[in-house]
C-alpha cells in the first residue's frame, strides 16, 4: 500500500482503543488528534527520506493497524517512538 492510498484511507472512520501499555495513546480515527498515527506519519516521511525499510514498513504497519481498528503491535510501536533517538 502506498502513501497515496494511505492518505485516503486516513479519511476512514475507524473504532477508538486506548493502547495497552501506553496510557494516553488513542488508537482508531476519533475525532481528536492521535498522537501515535501522527507521530507514525512524521516518522514514515522521514525514514521514507532515508531509505529506511524497517522503520517505514513498522509506520506502515501502525497506520494500517489504526484503520482497521486494531491495536499495533508493541514491537512496531517501539520501531516509530526509537526513530529519532
């Protein structure tokens, strides 16, 4: 999947979780601002500029996880938060 399609399917409604394990990170499209999708599309853009395959495929990952409301996986969640570091 793309970036473009993605982008569309951002637009989704989805179901709302909080994630275990990270108090005070939404998951799903709620009408509020959710900082680990937010913080996965910053980092997808920024190893995307890199070439780093790992960590887009974990970006990928989240996002995708986030519109089909399901919960990311810790270890993919762990990938996007390491990046900067």
């Amino acid at each position: 999947m793309g970036l473009e399609e993605f982008a569309l399917a951002a637009t989704a409604e989805g179901k709302t979780a909080v994630l275990v394990g990270y108090p005070g990170i939404v998951a799903g499209n709620s009408k509020r601002e959710n900082p680990i999708i937010s913080t996965a599309w910053t980092v997808l853009e920024a190893a995307g500029d890199l070439g780093d395959v790992r960590t887009i495929e974990a970006c990928q990952r989240v996002i995708d996880a986030n519109l089909s409301g399901a919960l990311p996986e810790h270890s993919d969640i762990n990938i996007v938060f390491d990046f900067f570091n």
